[in-house]
C-alpha cells in the first residue's frame, strides 16, 4: 500500500552549524539560484528545501543526493527527470512543508490565512459561484477560515495537476455540504483531498492515497513521527 510523507520544519529554527554544512550539497544550477536570492528568509528556505528534497530522496532511491536529476513539466512544476518518485513542497508564515509519494500526482499546499485581505470579494472573483454562495451563507466569524480552507484544497489539487493556480481555482470546485467532495472540472484524476487546520490556516493534501506518515523535523533536521492529524497541535505549540 504506497502512502504519502510529510515533512513539517520550521526554516528560523534550523541551527547555524546545521545551515553552515547545506550548500555543499547543492547543485552548481542550485548553487546559483541560491547565491542569487537577496532576501535572508526566502534564502535560508531555499537552501533547506532543495537539500532536505535531495536527501529524502536519495534516502529512498537508494542512491547519492548528487545523483539525482531534476526537470520541469511544460508547466513549470520542478520533477525528478526519471520521475520514480513524486514530490511538492509549500510555505506559508515561518513554516515549511514536504510530501513525497511513489506515485502522483501529488500537491501539498499551506495557507495560514495571514494575508489580511477581503476574503468575499476574492471568492466571487475566483471561486465557482456555488462555492461563493455557501461562503457567503457563512457566519462572519467563519468565512476567513472557510475561504482559506478552500484556497488550501484547490491550490493542492492545481499542483498536483502541475499547472497550479494559472489552471483556473473555479475548475476544482468542492461540495462543502457533501463532506467536501471535489467536483472536477480540471481533468480525468480521482484525487484523494484531505486538510488539516493549522490556527487560523489549513494545511492540504492531494494525493493518490488517503495513507499519510507525519514528520516534524526538529532544529537539527532530525525527524520525530507525528500524528498528521495532530498538526494543528504541533503549529500551535510552535508559534512561539
């Protein structure tokens, strides 16, 4: 039965001895990218996830990081080139996260709902109407946290389909009401979507399976297993 890893780290916690030994481990095309990059946290979360991709991945192909080989779709998502294993990586806030699976399509999408913005406006511009209409039923107190639930979903679904948000977000629509069944306008997939909420946010899940191992990496990048339902847990006792 294949199942989908998720890694969780927090980039500002990574200790210095730990970041000093990382770009090593890069690619010269990694290299220059990274060395390229300005912004001190956009930087730092650069250099962690192409390493921590390589690893993770070297760990279960069973060869030397440095041996992997990465392309592009036509779309612009990064893959292995001989494709023997799916991954995704998102970000949101101070937080990092990794699902990898042996098959796909596989996306994996944070929103913490940090961006202060008019969430009604943005739902009738961008949802489909029948997902506008039941967020614009809600509560106020509850639409945030329903609007970004949904932007988690379909933003999940768009990278695993690998063209993201450019796809269309009104062309993966859910059914709230029905358990949030996913009314595919995109393509012939049958993703299996799942969330978790993460404070005001949620953290979502496209994959192939609905089997899911947790990993919370520490400042060490050693992993410890976690529940994946327990997350909102786990961010919570984090935010500090």
């Amino acid at each position: 039965m294949i199942s989908v890893d998720l890694y969780l780290l927090k980039p500002a916690n990574i200790s210095a001895d730990q970041l000093a030994l990382l770009p090593d481990a890069l690619s010269p095309t990694e290299r220059q990218q990274w060395q390229e990059i300005h912004h001190p946290g956009r930087r730092q979360e650069f250099l962690l996830s192409r390493v921590l991709l390589r690893r993770l991945l070297a760990d279960r192909l069973q060869c030397q990081a440095s041996e992997l080989l990465f392309c592009t779709n036509p779309h612009g998502k990064p893959e292995l080139s001989d494709q023997r294993w799916q991954f995704n990586l998102s970000h949101s806030g101070n937080w990092l996260v990794i699902a990898l699976c042996a098959r796909g399509p596989l996306g994996v999408d944070i929103e913490l709902g940090q961006r202060r913005r008019q969430t009604l406006p943005l739902a009738r511009r961008f949802y489909a109407t029948s997902e506008y209409e039941w967020l614009a039923a809600l509560p106020a107190e509850e639409q945030e946290s329903a609007f970004y639930r949904l932007w988690s979903r379909k933003e999940a679904v768009l990278k695993a389909h690998g063209a993201g948000i450019a796809a269309g977000l009104d062309k993966v629509c859910f059914v709230p009401q029905q358990a949030w069944r996913l009314d595919n306008r995109l393509d012939e997939h049958d993703y299996r979507v799942q969330d978790w909420p993460l404070g005001s946010g949620w953290l979502s899940l496209a994959a192939p399976t609905l089997a899911v191992n947790g990993w919370l990496l520490d400042d060490n990048l050693k992993s410890s297993p976690i529940n994946p339902m327990l997350t909102h847990t786990i961010f919570q006792e984090s935010a500090s």
